[in-house]
C-alpha cells in the first residue's frame, strides 16, 4: 500500500539533542509530508518533499528523501521541551490519496 | 489564517443513535476529508469530497456517510453508532490539487472525540 510506516513508534530524547525519524512507503509517490500533532489535537502541516527533491529545510527541520529507497527522514536539530509530540509522514500520488503512517510518538525531557 | 472548525471536542453517544459530526472551512477549499485516529492505525481515511455534492469513499466507509451540500461544510453521519466506532475524528481541507506544485497540504481541524456506550 501507497501507507507510509514511521520508525520508531517512540523516540524520548533530551533537550538539546537532535531527533531523527523516519518514514517508508511501498509505492512510488508524488511528494511526501510530514506532520505534527500535540496530544488531542489536530495534525499541523510542517513540510513538503516534492519527489525530485532529495533534500528540504525549514528552520530546525531537515526532511530527506531517498525514492530509490522508498524512505524519508525527519531531522530536528537542538530539540525543545515544545517539540514533543507525535510526527506523521504522509504520501500521495495525486490530488486526494493522501495516506498518513501510524506515526512516531517524540518525548524531548527538559 | 486557514480555520477549519468542528463542532464538537468531545462527544458521548448511546449504540444505535445517529451522530452527525459537523465541519467547517473558511478558506474556499475545494477538497474536504474525514479521518478517524486510533492508536497503532494512525490517520484512516473514510470518505473525501472535490466538490459540492461530490463524495468518494476512502479506505474505510463502512458504517459511515457524508454530506457536502455547501462548500465549506462537510458532514460525517454515523447511521447507527456502535462501539467499534468510538475514536477520534479529524476533519481536514485543501485545495485544488496544483500539479506543477505537486502541492496538497491539508489544513486539519482540532478533531472530534466521539465515545459511543
């Protein structure tokens, strides 16, 4: 399936350390997203990766992709206390397919 | 700023009873979506709409329709509630798909936590 797969499902990091995860997908894809969500609320977009990029910043994020791998990562550098959350990669082929992974759950301890 | 509403943040409803979930987006948004969330599956989607009175079923329609009788309104309505259907609901929008941008971000709402007894 077109689902992306987040790994790890938990990540606990201190302040100040980088975060890295990552995302798998199984068929080719058009772009890739990737989302944020604080507990019990909605998803907030954070970035696109247009598949003939391979790399992406914003900010304190570093998103790559690999088609040849079916893979992306998400860096965030020098991670804050306000960064835990739960992260989603999403892919999608067109318009309305967008399929979003289970998620990778990020605890930053001040 | 992009606003999408719903109309509940947390909801109780009995097995058997008609629930009608409401969304509203003020940014002229021709796609509309309904998600559920639940833990381990992540975001499911159950059924989108391009446009008004247009609807096409996600991955898991079952037990579930939609209404989209304005633009900016789409309505998710659980025929006869049942306890497989307690979740989190996240309503979503965005706009025309821009093919030379392959650009489609969704612009989420805060989500509906509905239980059913």
């Amino acid at each position: 399936s077109q689902q992306g797969e987040e790994d790890p499902q938990a990540l606990s990091i201190q302040e100040g350390e980088n975060a890295t995860m990552n995302c798998s997908y199984k068929t080719s894809i058009n772009n890739l997203q990737w989302y944020r969500q604080n507990s019990g609320r909605g998803l907030v977009h954070l970035i696109l990766i247009r598949s003939n990029e391979r790399e992406k910043h914003s900010g304190r994020l570093r998103v790559t992709l690999d088609t040849s791998k079916k893979s992306s990562s998400l860096l965030i550098t020098a991670s804050r206390a306000a960064d835990t959350a739960s992260y989603f990669c999403a892919t999608s082929k067109n318009n309305n397919d967008m399929r979003f992974g289970a998620g990778t759950r990020l605890t930053v301890k001040p | 700023d992009v606003k999408v509403t719903q109309s509940s943040r947390y909801l109780v409803k009995r097995t058997g009873e008609k629930v009608f979930l409401e969304c509203v987006q003020d940014m002229d948004h021709e796609n509309m979506f309904w998600y559920r969330q639940d833990p381990g599956l992540g975001l499911r989607l159950i059924y989108f709409s391009y446009d008004v009175k247009m609807k096409e079923k996600g991955d898991i329609p079952e037990g579930y329709s939609v209404s989209r009788e304005k633009k900016e309104r789409f309505s998710l309505i659980l025929e006869s509630a049942s306890t497989n259907q307690t979740s989190m609901y996240l309503c979503a929008s965005s706009p025309t798909w821009d093919r030379d941008q392959a650009y489609n971000e969704q612009f989420f709402g805060p989500g509906t936590r509905l239980t059913v007894l």
